[in-house]
C-alpha cells in the first residue's frame, strides 16, 4: 500500500529585496530642549530710581555717599537702619532693609571702591533681589566708569542656565537701573561695549554648560556662525576632516577618529584695525573620555567643558566685532569629540603633525596638546600672527598648583608676561606665570618620534604641556599659553560668577586684544 500524497499550500512570500535602509543616526536623534534660557533682567541707566523700584545702595563705609537720588526721608531711614545694625559698609557686607518709604525692599552693599569693587556689587545686587518681582535701581556709584563695571557685573551675576528644567520657576526679571549722574556717558559705553563683552562672556557659559549630545564640532561651528552673523568684518573658515587629512593634520584628526561625530578647525578672523592680527587659538575638546586611556567616571561628566579654551577665543571674537574694536584677530578653535571607539587611536602609536613633526602617544588622555599643535602650525603658516596666545583646560595639575583662583601662564617673554598680567588686573580673571624650564623640555623628547605627549617624567605636568605646545611655536614669535583647567568651572557661587561654567577668560582676552597691537 501506497503512502498517500499530502499536499501543503504555502502562503506565497515575497523575496524583494528592501530598498529602503534607516539613514544612521548619531546620538538618539531626539532635541532634549527646545526652549531657550529664561529671561534675565535688562540693563538700563537713569539718573533718578523709578518710585516702584527696590534699591540696592552700594556704600564704601558707615555714610551713604552725598549725592544720592533719593528724598531725605528715605535717605535718613536708611541711615538710621545702618547706624542701629552697626552696619560697616565693608566689601562683602550687606544689610536688607524692608517697609522703608514705600519701597519693595532696600539693600545695602559694602564694595571696594575699585572698578572691580563696582563689578562685584553690580553682580551681588541681582543676586540678593533675584526673587524681588519689583524692578530694581542700583545706586551709589560715583562716576560714569563705575556705573558701567556694575552694570557688566549685574549682567554676568545674574547669568543662569536653566533650558532643560521642565519646571523651572523664572525669577523675576523686571528691569535693573544703574542710578547716577553719569547715566548718559554710561549708557553709550554700555551699549558700545560692555554689552557686547557681556554677551561673549554669555555665549562661552552656554556652550560650556551645554551637554556634549547638544555641542560637538559640528554644532560649535553653527552656533558660532549664528552669533557672528551680520559682524562686521568678520570671516569665517572651517576644514572637516577631509581638509585637515589633505594638510597632514595627523595629531587632530586622530584625537577624533574614535568619535562618528567629525572634528573641524574653525577659524574666524576679524579685521577692525590693521597689521598683522593677534592669534587666539583655544583647545576645543567637546567631550573627553580620555579615549583608550579612559578616564575614571567620577567626574567625567564634567568634561563636557573641556573645550572653554576654544569657547573662550570665540567668545572675545564675538565681543570683540560686535563692538568694531580697531583691532585685528583672529580666532581658533581646535575641535574634536576623544573617544574609545573602535577606530580610536592606541596609546604607542605615532601621529604626524602639518608641520611634519611626529609625536609618540603615551597616553590618549592628553589630547588637547595634540590639537593645539596642528591649530598653531596652521595659524601660524596662513595668518602670519605678531603674537599668539592660546588657551586650554589642559592639565589638572595646574589646578591642584593654583585652585580657583589663578590660571597657569607660561611664556618664554618676560614682557608678554607682563601684557597678560596687567590684562588680569584690569579684568579681575586671575593669572599665574609658572616655569618653562629648559630642563622640562627634554622631557618631552619621545625615543621613537619627535616628541612624546605624556610620561614626561622629571616636569611638572603643567610645565609639560606647555612645552609640548611651545615646541610648536617659532622662537621669535611672542607666545603665551594659558592653562584655564582650574578656572573654568566652579563649585559654588560668586558675586558674577554663579556656580557652574565660568566663562573665564573672555574678558582677560578681550583686554588683551585692545592693548597689544602689531608694533
């Protein structure tokens, strides 16, 4: 007998081939935010306060000052209040006062009687009265200069970042006055200037602040483009990896290579004046793992600022052109995402740099060195610089040298040295100088390449780094590198810097940069 024959009726099923592939996505492809910062108060100047403002009167001593715009009333209530509470008017002192003559609040603000004294109460001023829904009137400063310092350290202190908090409660942001008879003198530097040196010191902490899924290369390029658009005078160039490859780039493009997100050098030149410019060339790490050598994940989430050299020199430029400085710069941003993939570069290899120098890698966890070196050989070459500064978070040692107080400095001129001193004295952002040992230099020396990038044993690390650098910069071009890792970020909050990006170096560069011209 015969098996019978069972037939099976299969569902037909078609074997096209697909033809439609997602398109890769880096990251999530999902915007975390898209709202801005809540809104700050406006600066303005007047000569008398508006009769619903809150006061806060900025003294030097046990006296209010003898010209203050307000009646006698409120003036001997005040004064009645300082004397009762043994007030002493020193800086750093306040005493908040509440029912006085109809007014929402009355603080009173010891201060230094110095341009950085008026800074510091323009900024502790918005602080005390950030819950005050009233306007506020800032009295008490004595000349045109001051009213001005105290309306940069109003608009610095009451900086916030607040964009990815779903429910962030908006403090108050009716208008800040600066009071005083200098108000018309004051308003026109204000707005030629000051505002322009406040909205650079802004954009930096932003971009410091910003997640690392929000900024990298190619978003640190377009929100750089965004702020200079419409500057006059101003140029901007940026080489994608493919440039970089076809000069030799070999020491930033391979800090990068490890990251799908593709580093870029930006260059923004403006032209205000004439000579050759200043170069100001910054380390743009976006985020650093520390790539093979991989950092330890107790604060790495920090390092997302790592690249507030290269968000400082942008910063100045945006300052800088907004406010047609007759000067001529130009700004440098060495960008690049150090991360452990599986293209990134091993410790033991060697990159070439445009130049044609080879650096050993000891340690891909002292990468910004390696972009700076390619950005300073390219400035150098096609913008002919009377001088160069760069700037970088570079090394933590300079930090456990100087805490939060001082940069590092390292300069091989005695007299550069002194420009970007006098600079920090005039703008309040604090400088170190630290030794360029000629000893520390053999340290450096790699037994296989030119030069090596970590295990420099016998320096100081800081020392090391910089150089490292130096061994990139001519002999006769003055040069000057700023090591901002201790500064850039801070734990708590000061008079006009909150707690958090600190937008160091901005005003340090932009003195600079209006000081020194190409003799």
């Amino acid at each position: 007998m015969h098996p019978k024959k069972v037939w099976i009726a299969l569902a037909a099923v078609s074997l096209a081939p697909v033809t439609q592939v997602q398109a890769q996505v880096i990251g999530s492809g999902v915007v975390p935010s898209a709202r801005d910062n809540t809104a700050a108060r406006s600066i303005s100047f007047a000569a008398s306060p508006a009769p619903d403002a809150a006061l806060a009167i900025a003294v030097t001593g046990t006296e209010l000052p003898a010209n203050l715009p307000i009646d006698p009333a409120t003036r001997g209530a005040v004064a009645a209040a300082m004397a009762a509470n043994e007030f002493k008017g020193a800086a750093g002192d306040e005493l908040v006062l509440r029912g006085i003559a109809g007014r929402p609040a009355v603080v009173v603000l010891g201060r230094e009687a110095t341009s950085h004294g008026a800074r510091e109460v323009g900024g502790r001023a918005v602080r005390v009265l950030k819950a005050q829904k009233s306007p506020v009137a800032l009295l008490g400063l004595d000349d045109a200069a001051a009213m001005v310092e105290a309306a940069l350290g109003a608009q610095l202190g009451q900086y916030r970042f607040d964009r990815y908090k779903s429910d962030a409660g908006a403090p108050a942001a009716q208008p800040l006055a600066v009071v005083g008879s200098g108000h018309a003198e004051a308003a026109s530097t204000w707005s030629a200037r000051h505002s322009h040196l406040a909205a650079g010191v802004g954009f930096m902490r932003d971009l410091q602040t910003e997640p690392a899924n929000v900024i990298y290369p190619e978003t640190f390029v377009s929100r750089t483009r965004a702020a200079l658009a419409g500057a006059p005078n101003v140029t901007i160039e940026v080489l994608d990896e493919a440039a970089m490859r076809r000069l030799n780039m070999g020491a930033l493009v391979g800090v990068g290579q490890g990251s799908p997100r593709g580093s870029r050098l930006m260059v923004v030149s403006y032209r205000g004046g004439s000579g050759a410019p200043l170069a100001l060339v910054g380390k743009g790490i976006t985020f650093d793992t520390g790539g093979i050598s991989i950092k330890p994940n107790a604060g790495m989430w920090a390092m997302k600022a790592d690249m507030s050299g290269a968000a400082a020199v942008m910063g100045t430029v945006i300052s800088l052109a907004r406010s047609r400085a007759p000067v001529n710069v130009v700004a440098v941003a060495a960008l690049a995402e150090n991360m452990p993939g599986d293209n990134a570069q091993r410790p033991g290899d060697v990159v070439r740099t445009m130049g044609g120098q080879t650096i050993e890698i000891r340690s891909t966890d002292a990468e910004g060195r390696l972009v700076l070196a390619d950005a300073i050989q390219y400035t150098i070459e096609r913008h002919k610089p009377f001088a160069l500064v760069d700037i970088a978070t570079l090394t933590g040692a300079v930090g456990a040298a100087l805490g939060v107080e001082y940069a590092g400095l390292f300069t091989r001129d005695d007299a550069v040295a002194e420009r970007l001193l006098g600079a920090a004295r005039e703008t309040g952002e604090g400088l170190w100088r630290l030794p360029l040992h000629p000893e520390y230099a053999k340290a450096i020396k790699s037994d296989i390449a030119d030069i090596k990038n970590s295990d420099a044993t016998g320096a100081p690390g800081a020392s090391a780094g910089a150089h490292f650098i130096g061994h990139f910069v001519p002999e006769t071009l003055p040069w000057a590198h700023l090591d901002i890792a201790g500064v850039d970020w801070r734990d708590s909050d000061g008079p006009i810097t909150p707690k958090g990006a600190s937008g160091y170096g901005v005003r340090l560069l932009d003195t600079l940069a209006r000081t020194w011209r190409a003799p």
